[in-house]
C-alpha cells in the first residue's frame, strides 16, 4: 500500500522512516479489503473530517469521500493546503479524462515524496471505489500527519504511542497500550486535554463505567476550545467490540500537533546556561565564559526569532561579529597563558565552545542565506500576486460584462404572451444560451482559482477580491437558478400551448361544419319557397318539422364546441397565459357561433308562420281547385257529347235537307242555352287565375280546353247548318235528286273516318276513280289549299261537276281532232301546248302510240284515249 524510501538511522529532530516492511504492507492491504463495516463507517467520518479540517483553510469542504475526490479537484487542493507547495495547474474539463488526468497529478505528487503506492490507481478513485479512496487519503495522512512525529528515537507510530503513553501516565485508570481498544472508555482523550489545559476538564467528575459521557465531552471540548474538529462518534466508538485503528490515530496525531509544537519552542527558549567557573585565569574565563553565554544565547534567539517571524532579521550586526571575533582572541589568549603556566587547557562547558559558538554562527549565516531566499520568493510571490490579480480583474470584468442583463433577460415573462411556435423559438434559443452558459463555466472556475491562490499567497486586498469573487459565484448560481426555472417555465408553458394548440385543431374541425350546416339552416330558412298544392306545402312543413327535432342534438354539439373554446381559457388562466390572437386554424368565432344559433333561433318560428300562411293559401287554393274542377268536370263531357251528337245529326240525314235543318237550329238554340255554365266556369277560372294557381290534379279541363270545345261546338253546328243549306243550294242548282244526294252521302260517310286524303282515296275508287294521277287531279279539285281533309261540300260540288259537265265519246274525239288540226294522231307536244299540264299529262298517259298510215314518231292515238275512258260499248 505505502512504502516511506528513507534512510533507517533518524535524527532526533525526525525524518523520512520506513515503518514497515513493503510485504506486511500488502497484508495490511489485504485486510483493507476486508474492511469490517463499522471500522469503514469510522474511518469515512474520521477522514472526512481530517480532510475538511484542512479544506476549510482553502475556504471549502466535501461531504461524500469518494465522490468529491473523483474529478482530482479537491483531492490536489487537499496536498497543496497540508504541504504548503503548489501542485501543477489542474485540468477543468468535466470528461473522465480530465478526472484521471488531475488524479494521477495528486498521486504522482504522493510518490515524489517518498510514497510508494501499491494497487492504487486513478481510475479506481475516479470511479469512486470507497476502498481505494480511504486507502489513498489514510496514505496521505501517514505521510503528512504521522510520519513527522518523532518522541525519544522513536517515530511515527511508535513515537505516536509513546507521546500519548508519556502524557497520561500519571492518570489514573489511564492505560495506553495501543490505538484501538486504549481509547474506547475515553478517559485518554480527556487526559490528552487535562495534561496541557487542565482548567479545560475536571478530570477527577470522570468516570471508567460511563464511557459515552466520557468521549462525548473529550470531542465537545477539543472541538470547542482547541480547534480540533469532532471526526468520530462516541456511539460508534462504544459500540464497536474494537474501534478503527486507523481513525483513532488519525484523531489523536491532531492532538499531538495541537500541544507538541509550543512546548518545544517553550523548552528551547528556556533552557539554562550554566557557567563552569575554574581554572586561573579567572578573567579571560569570565570574560570567555560571559561572552560565549552572551553571544551563545544571542544566535540560538536570533535564529528562534528567525524561525518564527517573517521577514527575518537580516544582517549581523557588525558590534556581534567583532564580539564573536574579540571571543576567539580572549579563547586564544586564555589557552596561550594557560600554556604557559603550564596549566591544564580550559575546557568550556557544553554549549559555550568555540566549535558550539561557530556552530550556532553557521546556522545564523544559513539564516541570513534563508532570508536571501525568502526574500526572493517574496518578490516573486508579489510579482505573481500583481499578475494574479490583474488576471483576476480581467476575467472578473471579461464575465461580469457577459453577464449584463442576464438576470434580466431569464427573468422577463416573455413566453406569456407568445404562440406556440415563439415559444418553440424562445425554447431553442434557450438551449443556444445554456449552451453559453455551460461555456462560461471554465472562467468562473478560473476566476474562483485565482481568489482561491491570491488568498492562499496572502494578497493585501484579499477582501475586495473574496467579496468581487463571492458576487460573481453568487450571480453565477442565480443565473443557473435563473436559467433551470426559464428552462421548466419554457417547456411547461410549451406544453400547455400545445394542449391549447389541440384544443384550437379540435374547435376547428368540429366548428367548421357546424357553421356550414347553420349557414346552410339560415339559407333554406330564408329561403323563399314557390309550392302549387297541398301536397306540397306538408311536405316542406314535414321536413321542417325534421329539421326541429334535429336542433336539440344541434345545441348539445354547438355547447361542445363553446366547451372546448372554455377549456382553452381555463388552461391560460389557470398557467397565466396570455393568449395573443385567435385560433389559428379557423376564423369561426365563438360569438360568430352564438349569434348565428340564435339567428337560427329566431328563424324558425318566422318559417313555421310562413308555412302556416302557405298552408292556408293551399288549401283556400285547393277549394279553388275542386270548385273548377266539379263544374269543368260536367261542362267537359256535356260539350263532347253535343260535337258526338252533331256529328250523328249531320250523318245520319234522317229527313230532308229542310228539316234536318230545322232540328239543327233548334240544337243550336239548346246549345246556346247553356251559356251560363260556361259563364260560371269563367267566373272561376278568374278566381284560379288571380290566386296564381296554374294546375289542378282533379280535372283534365282547362279553361283554354273547354273554351276551344265551346267555340268548336258552336263553330260546329254553325257549320252544319251551313252544310245543310249549301246542300240545299247545290241541290237546287244542280238539279241532284233526293236520292243521289243520299247516295253522295252515304257513300262519303262510310269512308269518312277524318276527312283526310287516304279515306277520300278509297271512296274514289268505290266510285270508279282510278290512277295516281287522276287521284292528284281530284284531290287539287277538293282540296285547293292542300289542308289534308276533304268536306263533305267539296264532295258535293265535285261530284255533282262529274255528273252535269261530263262529254260524250263522240265530243272527246272531236275535240281533240280539232287540237289534232283534223288529223288521226296528235303528238304529246300538241297536248302539252294545248291543254293544262295536269291534263295533259293525264291524256298522254292514256293514249297508246297511233300506228296508221300516216304515222309519225312521237304520235299518239287519241281514239285510245276515248276506249279508255268510255269504253268499246259508248264508241
């Protein structure tokens, strides 16, 4: 574990030692490793408190031995405190590399001087292995605190016991035999204290059986009244079968340097200097033997003084060379005359001779040498004082310029009234500041440094410097204070606005439908609505009356909707967020919603009395309808069946053309009589009109329907009786019988369907008409203006010219002999020029081609013509 490297012969004054051999060191390791609980809890406390006893000096402290060694920080500042030498300038870096870096700094400085250290390495201290940590500070304590010790030839240890054994030997039921077992009742430790500050204790009130009481006043006063910290408990002392060995030493080498120092400079400076008064020259002896004291006692305080105040006196005064050089001659001349009388040489008493009196002038020159250093490394210590605290006030001035307006800026609330995506922002360039500030770092540790080595060095204004350091450390941990609460302010503040955030998306997507579908209920309640029946106006009022019972599931999502916009304030009010803007995602205000529900509100009933009014109009409307319809519905049909009866009249002829007459006029008057109806209908259909109303299911009749019937039906029987009295005209001027009018016709009624050209057709050619074209030439005859239908009148007239206009064979011959310029042939050329094209298109159709004698080409045989049309019987 450690291995002192020194010489075994020691001087009284003390020195390097080995205390034990290297192999009974790795046993004792070995035990160390299997440290008992207890002793490791003892020495945790007695170390640490061994350690803060020195700390405390540098103005700091640990409170976890392993952990606050780990990063070697503490743990060099330790050996600079204890040894009074600085070691190299520590790394500041918080990687492991720097922890293992400074902690073999610590270790090699243990080894240089003269410590071997055996399975301790840095990175078990790093790691924070307890064990290696209380091995490496128990070796250091051995090296700085017991191996100075030095009591009659014995050292270390040994010298450790035999001090305490020495000092409380006159106590009694004091035995000290060892560090363990000697100790655990503690009247030791009140014997310690009484021995060298008896008014401290009443040593004789002790007592063996209360042991407790016995430690707990030993610690209390050597705590209070000596300066040396309390490192164990009384408890763990008495309830240990064997207390820790090495934390009993530990605690009790502080009492040794607390007493041992004063009562040797006390002893020094006392001590007598007795004269040897003999031999015969009495005189030169006085004279030898009072200078010698005198300068004698001169160095060894000079020297003392020397040893204890800085700066030391510097310069022999020149008075005490002469007299240590008038000594010599007075030495001399004694032994000369003593010589001479044949006297024994005079022989000074120890401490007096001249080899004594250079010996001491040897060690004052050393002195004086000392000084020189001393002085030296004073000018060097102010040099690197000045420098030091100019360093100090740059990087104090440097880092207080940087932190400006820090505490303002961590403080201000900023993020209360910013959206989420400032404070997102605000968020990152925090992390960019924490990133500065983690920077930073290093100078103030610096500049903690520098306050730390100033002090140490003794720099005259050491106040101005702690107090400039302290506010900075203090502003320091506030602004860390500062940033950790802006940092937990900054992400909570962003997390509620996120909640906000997804409360707004939820309004949003919930609110915009909503708002169509109001929008959409305002438009078709306002909308203006055109109905023509009842049917209708029900149906508008049925999907009202749907569309009512759908509010009360409307209001609970349009409460839904508030709810949620409520929720957003009760977040923001409750965290202090002050919320700037509206929701981003829509502009569908709450109050849009609220006044838009209530315009709902207040349309509804405004619709309902709309469709009630309509409802009303309908059904007036409707009545208006029935009463048309019942009356059009009888003036219909009875308007049908007088055109059917007129139409039976003017077919069946029955009677004469005079009386058919006669019933048709008085038809007619019936017909006229029923005026009224048509009145009233008109009357109605004036009432529809003006109610707007433009259909009715419960008749097929119009107005328009039934007055068309009604100016047919008195068109029609006018007609007839126009009919009947041209017929009686036509009969008369053609001279047709009864019964050829009645053939006529019955024939034209049993083809008479519709009067139109196909049934004219057929009764032609029930007549003997045959041919296309004479077809045409009839129909241009009937039907001049080419209407499709063919009267009865028109049939008349044609067949009436067919029978009174009809030529002979003999005269159609002759006529076209005549057109033929009295020749046998004529040519189509002839026909064409001669006679109208429809004609002559129809004799040429009938002609065959002449083939007499005197034939031309082109001739046609009109004789052909006249076979054709009268027959072979008529020529």
């Amino acid at each position: 574990m450690v291995d002192y490297h020194a010489s075994n012969n020691q001087a009284s004054s003390g020195g390097p030692a080995v205390y034990m051999d290297p192999r009974e060191q790795e046993n004792d390791w070995d035990r160390d490793l299997l440290l008992d609980p207890a002793w490791e809890k003892q020495q945790r406390k007695t170390f640490t408190a061994w350690c803060n006893s020195h700390l405390r000096k540098a103005g700091t402290q640990i409170e976890n031995i392993e952990e606050d060694f780990r990063d070697g920080l503490k743990l060099m500042l330790l050996l600079e405190v204890i040894s009074g030498e600085r070691l190299p300038k520590p790394e500041r870096g918080k990687m492991r590399v720097h922890k293992i870096n400074n902690v073999n700094k610590a270790l090699d400085y243990i080894a240089s001087k003269g410590v071997k250290l055996v399975s301790i390495g840095a990175e078990e201290i790093v790691d924070g292995n307890a064990k290696m940590t209380l091995g490496m500070i128990w070796t250091i304590i051995l090296r700085f605190a017991i191996q100075d010790i030095s009591v009659e030839e014995t050292s270390a240890k040994e010298g450790l016991l035999l001090w305490c054994q020495r000092k409380t030997a006159p106590y009694k039921n004091v035995n000290v035999q060892n560090f363990h077992i000697s100790w655990k009742d503690g009247l030791a430790f009140n014997a310690l204290i009484h021995r060298h500050r008896p008014e401290l204790i009443d040593y004789d009130k002790l007592r063996k059986d209360d042991p407790l009481t016995n430690l707990n006043n030993a610690f209390e006063v050597a705590e209070k009244y000596l300066d040396i910290p309390k490192m164990m408990d009384a408890e763990d002392i008495v309830g240990t079968l064997r207390p820790d060995e090495k934390a009993i030493m530990t605690y009790v080498s502080c009492f040794y340097h607390a007493f041992s120092g004063a009562q040797k400079v006390s002893t020094a400076t006392t001590q007598p200097l007795t004269p040897n008064l003999c031999d015969t020259s009495q005189g030169h002896w006085q004279c030898h033997t009072g200078q010698g004291c005198s300068l004698t006692l001169w160095a060894h305080t000079t020297l003392l003084r020397n040893n204890k105040t800085s700066p030391p006196y510097s310069n022999f005064p020149p008075p005490k060379v002469q007299e240590k050089c008038q000594l010599e001659i007075n030495f001399n001349t004694l032994q000369t005359k003593l010589r001479l009388s044949n006297r024994p040489a005079f022989m000074p008493s120890e401490g007096r001779m001249v080899s004594d009196i250079n010996g001491s002038w040897h060690n004052l020159e050393g002195a004086e040498k000392g000084y020189e250093e001393w002085m030296l490394n004073e000018i060097r210590r102010l040099e690197r004082l000045d420098h030091l605290a100019e360093k100090f006030r740059q990087k104090a001035t440097i880092h207080e310029s940087w932190t400006d307006g820090k505490e303002a800026m961590l403080t201000q609330k900023d993020y209360e009234t910013a959206s989420l995506s400032e404070v997102k922002a605000l968020l990152r360039k925090h992390e960019a500041f924490e990133s500065d500030l983690a920077a930073h770092q290093d100078r103030v540790e610096q500049i903690a440094a520098i306050a730390q080595e100033l002090n140490e060095l003794d720099y005259y204004d050491s106040p101005s410097v702690n107090a400039r350091c302290q506010k900075i450390c203090e502003q320091w941990d506030a602004l860390g204070s500062l940033t950790q609460s802006r940092r937990e302010s900054l992400e909570r503040t962003e997390k509620q606005l996120e909640s906000i955030d997804e409360l707004y998306l939820e309004y949003a997507k919930r609110a915009a439908p909503f708002n169509n579908w109001m929008e959409g209920a305002m438009e078709d309640l306002q909308d203006m609505f055109i109905v023509h029946n009842i049917e209708e106006i029900q149906g508008l009022i049925t999907a009202h009356e749907q569309f009512k019972s759908t509010l009360p599931e409307a209001n609970k999502e349009r409460e839904a909707i508030q709810a949620i916009q409520a929720e957003v304030q009760k977040i923001a009010q409750y965290n202090g967020i002050k919320l700037s803007g509206g929701n981003p995602y829509t502009t569908i205000t709450p109050k849009s919603i609220d006044d838009k529900w209530h315009k709902v509100e207040q349309l509804v009933p405004q619709r309902d009395r709309a469709l009630q009014e309509e409802l009303a109009k309908q059904q007036s409307n409707d009545h208006l309808r029935r009463k048309f319809a019942t009356q059009a519905n009888i003036v219909g049909p009875w308007i049908q069946t007088k055109m059917e009866e007129i139409g039976r009249i003017s077919i069946e002829m029955n009677g004469t053309l005079e009386d058919q007459l006669v019933n048709l006029r008085e038809y007619e008057q019936s017909i006229i009589e029923y005026k009224p109806n048509i009145d009233q209908l008109e009357g109605d259909h004036q009432l529809i009109q003006e109610a707007l109303i433009f259909d009715n299911s419960y008749t097929a009749y119009t107005m328009e329907h039934l007055r068309v019937g009604w100016e047919q039906l008195l068109t029609t029987i006018a007609r007839t009786i126009n009919e009947i009295e041209n017929q009686i005209l036509t009969r008369d001027a053609k001279g047709i019988s009864q019964e050829q009018l009645h053939e006529y016709r019955t024939s034209f009624n049993h083809f008479d369907k519709v009067r139109g050209q196909h049934e004219f057709k057929a009764c032609l050619i029930s007549l003997g008409y045959d041919g296309d074209a004479e077809f045409a030439r009839i129909m241009g005859i009937v039907d001049p203006n080419n209407s499709g239908a063919v009267t009865f009148q028109a049939f008349i007239d044609f067949m009436s010219r067919e029978t009174t206009d009809t030529d002979t064979a003999d005269q159609v011959i002759a006529s076209f002999k005549i057109l033929a310029a009295d020749k046998n042939f004529i040519t189509a050329e002839e026909l064409r020029r001669e006679l109208p094209p429809d004609q002559a298109e129809y004799c040429i159709a009938r002609m065959a081609p002449y083939s007499g004698p005197d034939a031309k080409p082109g001739a046609l045989d009109y004789m052909s013509f006249s076979t054709a049309l009268y027959g072979e019987s008529d020529l």
